[in-house]
C-alpha cells in the first residue's frame, strides 16, 4: 500500500468561522494506482489534494494521518515536510503552468529546484531529466527557453517533468488537464500512466471535472461531495455503475460519447451544495437526493458495499443488506 490516508479532516481559518473543506476522509492507494478525483466545484478536491503536500498558511488540519509508504507524513509541519516533498509526496497544483517564472529559463529552474533541494548528484538527475525530455517528445533546447515561449501542453508537461524528476512515491495532479486542446490533454494523461509505468511515480491523484478523461487514465476513481467521500470505485465500475445518488446525478449531467442528444436529454443537478461553514448533519447530499428517507439524516458510514466499491448512502447500505439478508449480492467486507 504506497498511501494511506485515515479519517483526515482540514480546514480554512475565515472571518465566518472554520471552513470544514475535507471532513473525515479515509482512502488508500496501492502502487502503482492513478487515482481520479472528481465532483462539483468547491467539494474540497483541492484542498484535499493540497493538504497530502502542501498545508498553505490559511489551511490546518483538525484531525487525521497520512503515510506513504508506511511512512506518517508530517502534513501539519511545514519544515518537516520541506524535506518529504518532491522525494515522497509532489504536487502539480491548479494553474502551475501559468504560474511558471517568466523571467527565468526552464533550465534554470531546474537547477534552481535541484539545489534547494540539495541534490548531490545533480549531473545524474539531468541525465535522467533528457532521457524523460525525449520520452514525452519534448526536445532538449526546452530548457534554454522561458516558459512564454512554449505552448500550453509543452508548459503542462515541463511543470509534471519538474514534480516528478525526483521520483515521488505520491504525485498530486491538479486539473492538469483543464484549459488544454483535446490532443494535449491525450498526451499528459499518457504521460502520467507512462511515468508510473516506468516507476517515476509509485501513486498518482488526479483532480479534475473531467470524468471522461479520468476514464482514460484513473484505475479507480472517487467522488467527493461536500468536504466528504460519497462513492469510490475502479474506474469502470464507478462509470458503468455507479451506486451513489449523487454520482449517478454527476454521470447523468455530462455528455457521453456517440450518444445523440435528441435520444437522451441530459439533466442538470438540482439545487446547490449546503454551505461548509455550518454545513447540515446527516448525509449532506440529502437536500437534492431524489431517494432521501428518515435515516439520512445521519451521516452514513463510507463503507464497501463490494470488494474496492465503497459508498456512503444509506439506501444503497439498506438495500445491500436486504440482499445480502436474501443470499443475494456480495458479502460486505471490512472497511479499507
Ligand atoms: N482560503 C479559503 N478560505 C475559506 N474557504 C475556502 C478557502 N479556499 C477554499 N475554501 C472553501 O473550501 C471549499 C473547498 O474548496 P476547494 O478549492 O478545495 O474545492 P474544489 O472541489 O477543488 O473546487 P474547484 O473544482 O472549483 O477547484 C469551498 O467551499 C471553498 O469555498
């Protein structure tokens, strides 16, 4: 098991009060595992993401652990984990393409990154920087250029190149997908699955909206809702068949390929997420959950419903039960 996260909840310090993004999240990656993030804007996938790495001044956590390779990560110290990032746990954060120095080349980034650091030999580390420089097809004169210069997936890829040259365990890639032409977009993804492929990354997140893209590249893909996990499953098994209200609401509101829209009409989510200042007990999905019954409004358990299927909603709990009560369906298996 490369990660393992256990009940982690993180919060942002606000004029209003504690603003719960991540509330009691609990998953594990095996090596070798692309996991997709998906859900609604503000669900608190970036802030779940960033908090495995970086914990910015206005983020703290209020309780859990992470470790990566049954090593504890000290995410709430910011010293202590300087030296754990970019050797165990990197992140690609949202915009870190435009957020490229413009006055400095690619190059000298690079080396600025080995030095802090403390790369000793960093002659071996630009051997290797060629040889993955070749790999994604990117020329070597890439690094004597500045980061305006190159187009937006040559930048994408430069910026997981430079989170990935010290062969994290954990890589966090934050919709580094959005904002690029269909073709780019292919071949970032390519990218991630290469690079884990070749073990230049144990274990990968990848946050985004786009679940058709996570379709591509994700072994399995999780659903947050809220600050919460709502449903986690392999890929084709959330796609195909997902058990949570509020997953199958998502699937159904984007379009699928080679589907003709005057057959299908697709249907937006209605209402809005609660707000996570005060956000309201139970299961938080319940205000636009068409299936909402007495019980929600008690936080249900994330709980695997089949083997590497979890899901937190009472109904498909109850109706599990029932089948398993009739012999029917898979046993209900420890949680993970
Ligand atoms: N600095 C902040 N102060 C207070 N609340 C914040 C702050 N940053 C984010 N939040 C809140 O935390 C929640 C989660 O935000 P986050 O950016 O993690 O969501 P997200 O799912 O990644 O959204 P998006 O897809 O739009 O990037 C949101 O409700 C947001 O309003």
């Amino acid at each position: 098991m490369s990660v393992n996260v256990e009940n982690l909840s993180v919060a942002y310090r606000s004029r209003r009060g504690d603003v719960t993004a991540v509330d009691n999240v609990s998953f594990s990656l095996a090596d070798g595992e692309i996991m997709g993030l998906a859900g609604e804007s503000g669900s608190g996938k970036s802030t779940l993401g960033n908090a495995l790495v970086y914990l910015d001044p206005r983020m703290k956590t209020t309780g859990g652990k992470v470790s990566v390779d049954r090593r504890e990560l000290p995410i709430a110290d910011n010293g202590a984990m300087r030296h754990r990032r970019m050797t165990e746990v990197s992140l690609v954060p949202q915009y870190a393409m435009s957020a490229l120095t413009p006055t400095r080349k690619i190059g000298r980034m690079i080396s600025d990154l080995l030095k802090s650091h403390h790369v000793k030999d960093r002659a071996a580390v630009m051997t290797e920087l060629w040889r993955r420089l070749e790999l994604i097809g990117l020329k070597e004169d890439v690094l004597s250029k500045y980061s305006f210069e190159l187009s937006g997936g040559m930048r994408q890829r430069v910026t997981i190149i430079m989170s990935t040259l010290l062969n994290p365990s954990l890589l966090v890639a934050d919709e580094v997908t959005s904002a690029l032409d269909v073709s780019s977009q292919r071949a970032v993804g390519e990218m991630l699955t290469e690079f884990r492929d070749r073990g230049y990354i144990k274990s990968a997140i990848t946050i985004t909206h786009d679940l058709a893209i996570l379709a591509q590249i994700a072994d399995s893909i999780a659903i947050m809702y809220a600050g919460r996990l709502a449903e986690r499953a392999p890929t084709s098994v959330l796609v195909d068949s997902p058990l949570h209200p509020y997953t199958q609401a998502l699937l159904n509101s984007l379009p699928a390929v080679g589907v003709r829209h005057d057959q299908v009409t697709l249907t937006g989510i209605p209402g809005r997420p609660p707000s996570l200042v005060n956000p309201p007990t139970g299961c938080r999905f319940r205000e636009r959950c068409p299936f909402a019954f007495a019980k929600c409004t008690e936080t249900p358990p994330f709980e695997e419903i089949k083997p590497g299927h979890l899901v937190a909603c009472w109904k498909v709990s109850q109706e599990n039960a029932d089948l398993a009560g009739a012999g029917q369906g898979l046993p209900v298996r420890e949680k993970v």
